[in-house]
C-alpha cells in the first residue's frame, strides 16, 4: 500500500494487543503509540509523590506537573526512557483509578492526538477507535478469553518471579475488565466500524500475520 493509513487498536488487558501491534508495526514500517503507558506513567508519578489516590482535586492538578514526551516515537517520563516500575502491581492496580478522572482522560486523548498529527500510526488502548482516532481507517478490537489472558499474564509473572496464584490473577483481570468496560467515560467498547479478533487460540506470530493480512486486504480494497 503506497498511502499510508493510521491502525487504532482496542481490546482488553493482556489481549497481547501493545506485543502484535508493535511487531506489526516493524513489519510495515509504521509507528507504534502503546497509550496504556500514559496512563500507567501517570499513575506512577501520583505514586512516587505519595499522592492521595482518593483526592481527585489533587490529581487534577498534578496534571500541571506531569510531564510525559513523545521524543523520537518514544514516549520519555521525567525526561528518560519508560522504565517497568510503570508495570509494576501498585501501578497496575492504581491505574483504573486515575483512568476514570474526565480531566485526566481529556488532556491524555488531546496529547495522543497530537503525537498522531499525520498517517503511519499504530495507536493501542482502550478508548482509540471510539474517541482518540474515529477517523481511522482501519480499526481492531482485539480480545480473548478472560481465562486465555490471566494464563498468559500468570505465565509472565511466573517467568519474572513474582509469586502470585492463577486465582488472584484471573480475579484482578476480571475487575479491571469490569471497571475498563463500565466507567462512564472512554470506556473499552466495539465501535460499529471495528474488526473483531478473538486471538484466546493464537500465538504470537498468528496474532501478528492476522493483522497483517487484515491491513493487505483493507489497501486491496481502496
Ligand atoms: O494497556 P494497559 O494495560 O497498559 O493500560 C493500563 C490501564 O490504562 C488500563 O487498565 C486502562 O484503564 C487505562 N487506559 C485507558 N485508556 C487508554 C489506555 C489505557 O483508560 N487509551
């Protein structure tokens, strides 16, 4: 395809959307956006300032100090590179909390726009194809069984040594599911217009060579 489009991508947590995206992205020569590192970035930040994660008037305004850049096509926090603390338990568990603040959801939408001022984007998250890019040529719900993606973040906690029961890993999914599709504002839904992929019995590289072969037919077709 000579013109290049912008792909938004939604799904939920450990649907292995920001891993097939990003090879995807490689494999065409586009640019990856994983938004979810905003939000987490975010979060971190509340967190290293021992922010009462309650007081909402407070968080609103530490929206003024937080300073997340787009340098390079990589995202840099307290000018350095993203570092995994954002992937951390105490992030990951914090995140649906500032995730649900109007003001927080409006100037991250805002700057992700911003970062996406032209075509040859990848952009992942939760709200992408429905608020963020709705002009979008070609946009992916991209799921899995809730009991397919706790295996597959038990897995990875296991590898990297955390200590944790598949149990308490399928339940916290199940909530931050729950609180991703229900809040009231840039909440997880299928829009209309979205490719739907269950992926629950790919790898990786099917996942991968799905998308692919969805970008070839869509440039066949216009
Ligand atoms: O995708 P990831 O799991 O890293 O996202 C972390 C959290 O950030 C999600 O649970 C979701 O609540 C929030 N998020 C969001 N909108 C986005 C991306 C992430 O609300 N576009």
């Amino acid at each position: 395809m000579s013109q290049k489009i912008n792909i938004a991508i939604d799904g939920p947590a450990a649907s292995g959307k920001s891993a097939a995206a990003q090879l995807l992205a490689k494999k065409i020569d586009y640019i990856f956006v994983d938004t979810g590192i905003i939000y987490r970035s975010f979060t971190l930040f509340c967190l290293q300032n021992n922010f009462n994660m309650n007081d909402t008037q407070l968080l609103i305004s530490a929206l003024k100090t937080f300073e997340i850049k787009w340098v390079n096509n990589h995202f840099l926090f307290n000018n350095q590179p993203i570092s995994d603390e954002i992937y951390s338990s105490s992030v990951t568990k914090s995140v649906p909390i500032i995730a649900v603040i109007p003001e927080v959801r409006a100037l991250f939408v805002e700057k992700i726009q911003d970062i996406v001022s032209a075509k040859g984007y990848i952009v992942v998250g939760r709200d992408i194809t429905s608020v963020v890019l709705p002009d979008a040529e070609l946009k992916i719900f991209l799921t899995s069984s809730l009991a397919a993606r706790s295996e597959r973040r038990w897995k990875q906690y296991l590898s990297e040594g955390v200590n944790i029961t598949q149990k308490t890993v399928y339940q916290d999914m199940e909530k931050r599911d729950n609180g991703d599709k229900s809040r009231d504002i840039g909440q997880l839904t299928i829009v209309e217009d979205a490719i739907v992929f269950d992926n629950s019995n790919y790898d990786l590289s099917t996942t991968v060579e799905k998308l692919f072969k969805t970008f070839v037919e869509y440039g066949e077709k216009s």
